[in-house]
C-alpha cells in the first residue's frame, strides 16, 4: 500500500485536475494530464534515423531478427527498444499496455524520439493480435494496428477501444498526385510494419531482399525496376474485382500499362515471372485454396490478398495441410482455414499485408492505391498505409519500411520537424500538440503555465527533481487553484521526506475539492503509517471508499487503517475484496496475507502470500515477508520425523 511515485512509469503519467481518478498503490493519480520527455534529435530524412526495431528479449526469435535488421540499416542504438513480454501469437489487453504499449512509450520519450520517429519494426516474437471483443465494434486489434496510435497516446489524445480508428494517412479516392511522403508534421501516428516469416531464417533474407544490390543501384541511378503486377480478378464482381479494375487504370495512367497483367478469367494468375506486385482472393476462391501461387517474386515486390486471418499465425503448418473453407475445423490451422502470407514470403516477396482476424471489406488494402503508390516513389510503409483505410484494426504489415525500389529524393530536416520547443523541453511538432491536448483537457489551467506544466514531467522523467519542482511552483503560481498541479508537489514532498509539508497539502486540496479521492486516500495513508495516527485517518479513509467503491487500492487503503487499529476481522474482509477487484496487484496480495495472519487465517495468508510472491518476486526482501514467514512457520503443526512402525 505504499505510495507511487510521480517518476514511477505509470501509462499515461498523470496529474490530479479535476475528479476523474485511476488508483494505483496507495497513491492516487488521475488521468487528465499526459507529460512526456523529450530531447533534442537529429534527423536526416527518411532514412535509418527514422526507423526503430523492437526486440522482444523473451524471444531468441526476436532479437536474432532485429539485431540483422539493425545491423543491416545502420540504426543508431536509440532506436533500437527492447520490450520483455509475451511471444505468444495473441495477447490480452492489460498486458499489452504494460508490457509492449507502456515500455516503447517510456523509451521514445526518453531518447525524445517522438517526432524523430516515422516507422516503428516489430520482429518475429513480438505478439500478433491484442484479445478482444469481435464484429465491426470489437476490442480485438492486430498489435501493429494498434501500436499505430501510440504517437497519439503520447501526446494524451483519448482513443476509443471499440471498433476501428479512421487512418489519416489513407489516400482513399484521391489521386496519386495527392499523396504526399509520410511525416508528423501532418500526421500524428506511427507506421507500424514487422519483419516476420515462418522461420527466422525466412525473415532475414526479406530484410536482405529490401535492400538488395541490384535494386538499391537501379533507385540510386533512377533507372526502372523489372516486374510485372499481377492483379487476379476472380470473377465475383465485387469490390475486390472494381478495385483492380481501377488498379490497372491508375498504372496504366502512369505510364505502367506494360506491367499489369490483370487476369479476367476463370483461370487464376499463375507462374508469372518477375512479379512485382500481385493482389487476389486468398482462400475464398476455391483455385486459390493452394499453399503457393507460383509467382517469381522479384526483390522489392509487394503483395496483398482480399482475405481475413492470413496473418492469423507465422507458425509454420505441417507440409500436408491446405487452405480451405471447409466448416469441419479439423481441416483448419491455428484457428481458421484462410491461407497464410507466410507462404508469400516463402515464396520471396519482400513486403506483403494481411489480417490477424475479420477485418470486413472496410478494412482491406486498396490495390488501387497500393501498386500506384510504391510504383509513384512511396516506399513500403507508406505505399501499404496510403492503402489502409482502418487503424486499431487487423492489418499487420510485413517488410522493411524503407524499402523503396522506386525510390524519391527524401525530405530534408526541416520538412520532417520543428525545432525543439525551448518552453516544454519537447520537439517541436509533438509539443504543440500535447499543449493543445492539455490545455482543452483543462481548463483550470491559464495558456502561460501550460508549458510550465509539461517542462515539469519533461525535467522529472530526466531526473532534474530540483527543476521540476521549480517549474511545478512556477505552474502553480499561476493556477493556484488547479488540484493536479497541488497533488503532484505534494507526491514531491512526501519523496523528498517532507511529511509535514505534504500532509498540509493534501489538506489544503480537501479545502479546494473535499471529494478528491486522492487527496482523501493519500491523506488517509500518511497519516496512519507515518504519523501513527490511525484514528485519525479512519474517516478519511471511509469517506475514499464512499467515493470509490469499486477500487481495491482505496479498500486496501481502508483495510490496512483498520488493521492498525487492531480490526483484524473488518481488515480482511476489506482486502478480501481489494483481492477480488485487483487480483494482479502483489502489493494488495501481501497486505491481504499480513492482515489474514492477524486474523487467525493461515491457510489463506499463506495462499496470498505466495501468490504475491509470484507477481513480485522482489518482495521476497521485504521486513513483512520475513516476519510473515516466521509467523507462519510457527504455526504450522510439527510433523513427526519418525517413520510408524507396526507393532
């Protein structure tokens, strides 16, 4: 129950301004302020500077993959970010933000990398699909869709979970000479692809493919790549076959029409040479119900099916099995009988898309954006993004971004970002979009300390408490009144050791707003713990509850006051139910432990106890573990050593 830090890595960082709470250890914070740090960078166009790879250190899979691809590209070490998190294919929500969302922020905005980066490259091991609700309205993501958000999660944007997110980037029914190079000077997200395949030896040679030496000379020298681009209409009429219609007219307007090979029949596409591009129906078609299509993918090509869950999996299915619609799931591989683009990428393209689940028409790649886009100069990333209509969706891009076959002279600095806003700290463009963000959030807060308050979460995260606090009084002078700004110098106090001055604070907020849960919770805490002064801080911490029923932090709160008091009985039914509402918080699971044992309830206390252990192993030094286990030890019957013998 101890009390969170305000540098402590909390998603988003947070400052108590009106409230609406979220509740974490004894220290509550609430969430209507976002702060990030952010540095000075360099960039030199689109190039490896804007580039990060992302290694999953719980995969070997994952960090083979990405070392060669930063290797390959020449990243520097800033952007090249390791997370520790599952390498399963899918992924529950919760732990996706603590453990892929949360950790990639915190690295971006401590190399200040936030306006610096356009192209963000996950690897095999690296997640594929967040767990969620299904149908147009679901929860469920690709984590490469959603991972596209983060830039606006940083800036503090509210993002609704449910259903898809409209790409800004997307080109839609404008023309190709609309398209414009991808930066955040107009966007605000991140293009997201991975370098993926069915083994990792599969996946370095489409990191070799994309910068191979005969296509990198013909881009440098402007001369024109080889291969064709295949689109199979299969006959269905639908959108799938207007969008290749529409496909072809757009190359053919470009001065491409010798390229395109647009089969019209029955017959599907089949053994082409030097392939480009290529587009069909996946497995919905029974002629496409085959592991391969025969293409002779050229290095640079590009590919995409009409198709749902054809990125459902990179694991790789037994020589035998084949795409089917069949309904008898026997027949299916890892959950659905759709084809799989790791059998185009074994077959040699160097970029292709697909869906980690039903993505419906409205979330298809558009050929007639697509071939146009990357044949026009986009490179990869931004050719398949043009082309994507939804993000927080179920598109995952497979290929190095920077690949570019046709490739454009590439934006200078000042094109791709502002100066660094001396104000916040921040880079430039990023900065006037968290200051928008805060400031509409807020309205407590007068324009002039806007920058005041976002310079002091950017010198915290840096470790300057000295200035931060500065720039946090500062802030405050100005908006004497704001509630967030007066909780976070008092988070400051209490870690600086002044107690007093910051339980004269949290009183001081009471005044202001007498229902401010934080102000009552941490109050409630300080006073008991650190002041012995339980009495005290038992109808504080009754009227938290009130307020917040449904927050195990405020009852474990409230539960661990009563323990003090010697209510060992109401204690444990309080943390029972803190257990119930927040069953992954250890801290939680220790104090239930503590209080079951003050109860006379071994058997549970021992059962929580262990079960605080395994969500924190670093408890195991703490004084309460210690004494706890003594306790239990003591209790425990003596089992006779001496084997029965029969009489």
């Amino acid at each position: 129950m101890g009390f969170l830090s305000v540098s402590e890595s909390l998603w988003p960082y947070s400052l108590c301004l009106a409230a609406r709470v979220d509740f974490h250890h004894g220290l509550l914070a609430v969430t209507c302020l976002t702060f990030w740090l952010a540095l000075a960078a360099v960039v030199h166009g689109q190039s490896a500077e804007n580039v990060a790879v992302v290694i999953n250190d719980n995969s070997a899979d994952s960090q083979r993959i990405a070392e060669h691809y930063a290797r390959t590209r020449g990243l520097p070490q800033s952007n090249v970010l390791r997370i520790q998190t599952s390498s399963e294919d899918a992924i529950e929500r919760d732990t996706y933000v603590r453990t892929i969302e949360q950790p990639l922020g915190l690295a971006i905005r401590r190399a200040g990398l936030q306006d610096r980066l356009l192209y963000l490259v996950l690897t095999k091991g690296v997640p594929l699909r967040i767990v969620g609700t299904t149908g147009v309205n679901g929860t469920l993501a690709s984590v490469d869709s959603e991972l596209t958000l983060l830039y606006r999660r940083l800036v503090g944007q509210p993002i609704l979970l449910q259903g898809k997110i409209d790409n800004p980037y997307y080109l839609g029914v404008r023309e190709i000479g609309e398209a414009r190079p991808f930066s955040h000077r107009e966007h605000d997200i991140y293009l997201v692809t991975r370098i993926d395949a069915f083994t990792v030896d599969q996946a370095l040679a489409l990191i070799d493919r994309a910068q191979s030496p005969a296509m990198e000379g013909r881009a440098k020298e402007g001369r024109a790549m080889e291969g064709r681009i295949v689109l199979d209409q299969r006959g269905a009429a639908g959108s799938g076959d207007k969008w290749l219609e529409q496909a072809a007219r757009r190359l053919a307007d470009q001065g491409q029409q010798s390229r395109v090979v647009l089969e019209t029949t029955a017959k599907p596409a089949r053994d082409e040479k030097a392939v480009l591009g290529y587009y069909s129906s996946g497995a919905s078609d029974p002629a496409n119900r085959v592991r391969s299509v025969g293409m002779g993918f050229t290095p640079g090509s590009i590919a995409a099916n009409l198709a749902s869950f054809d990125a459902r999996t990179f694991r790789q299915p037994p020589d035998d099995w084949r795409p089917t619609v069949a309904p008898d799931k026997a027949t299916w591989f890892e959950g659905s009988g759709d084809a799989l683009i790791g059998d185009l990428i074994r077959d040699g393209v160097t970029g292709v898309s697909g869906q980690v689940a039903e993505a419906y028409v409205l979330g298809a790649v558009r050929p007639e954006v697509l071939f146009p886009a990357y044949l026009a100069g986009f490179n990869l990333a931004e050719a398949f993004y043009l082309a994507v209509p939804a993000l927080s969706w179920q598109t995952v891009v497979v290929g190095d971004p920077l690949c570019a076959p046709f490739g454009r002279k590439p934006l200078a600095r000042e094109q791709l970002e502002d100066v660094t806003d001396a104000a916040t700290g921040l880079p430039g463009l990023f900065a006037k979009r968290r200051l928008a963000v805060l400031l509409a959030a807020n309205q407590e807060i007068p324009e002039a300390a806007g920058p005041l308050v976002v310079r002091f979460q950017t010198l915290l995260e840096r470790d300057d408490r000295v200035g931060a606090r500065r720039a946090l009084e500062e802030a405050l002078r100005l908006a004497p009144r704001a509630v967030g700004l007066m909780v976070s110098l008092a988070q400051l106090e209490e870690q600086a050791g002044e107690d007093d001055a910051a339980i004269a604070r949290y009183r001081r907020i009471l005044d202001v707003q007498p229902a401010n849960v934080v102000a009552l919770n941490n109050l409630a805490f300080a006073l008991a713990v650190r002041h012995n002064a339980a009495a005290e801080a038992l109808p504080l911490a009754r009227r938290a509850v009130g307020l917040a029923p449904r927050s195990g932090t405020v009852l474990d709160t409230l539960g661990w006051v009563e323990h003090l008091l010697g209510n060992h009985d109401v204690a444990a039914n309080l943390l029972g139910q803190a257990v119930r509402l927040e069953p992954g918080q250890a801290e939680i699971r220790l104090h239930a432990a503590i209080v079951y044992m003050a109860s006379g309830k071994s058997d549970r206390a021992e059962m929580e106890l262990k079960e605080a252990l395994r969500l924190d192993p670093a408890l195991e030094g703490r004084d309460e573990v210690r004494q706890l286990r003594q306790g239990l030890a003591a209790v425990k019957p003596v089992v006779d050593e001496e084997p029965h013998r029969a009489a």
